[in-house]
C-alpha cells in the first residue's frame, strides 16, 4: 500500500469508529438517564406513599427540599 492509500484507509475507519462511539456514548447516556428517571420516580411514590407529600414532590421537581 502507498502512503496515501494507507492514510485514506486510516482517516474512513476513524470516521467509521467516531460514528460507533458517539452513538455508543449516547446509547449509554439514554441508559443513564432512563435509569435515574425510574429510580427518582420510585423514591418519590415510596415517600408519598409514607406520607412525606412534601419532600416527593421536590424529588419528581427536582427541588431541594429546604426550598419547600
């Protein structure tokens, strides 16, 4: 192989594995967040459910509960 084949092979599979990690870094952030939203939300319905109303809806609102 020559030295610009060589370097245009290069520069495509890099394109290529930019491609894979950023839609791997993305797929990871989806699970990430999904994750954090289920787990918010069960904190929350456990905390209403015992009768702390206040400190769930800071929870699901993303307050702090000194701000309630």
């Amino acid at each position: 192989m020559t030295t610009i084949t060589h370097s245009n092979f290069y520069n495509f599979t890099c394109k290529v594995c930019d491609v894979i990690r950023k839609s791997l870094v993305g797929a990871f952030a989806f699970i990430i967040a999904t994750g954090e939203t289920a787990g918010r939300a069960r904190a929350a319905a456990e905390l209403h459910r015992q009768g702390y109303h206040k400190e769930a809806k800071a929870l699901i609102l993303d307050k702090n509960i000194e701000d309630v």
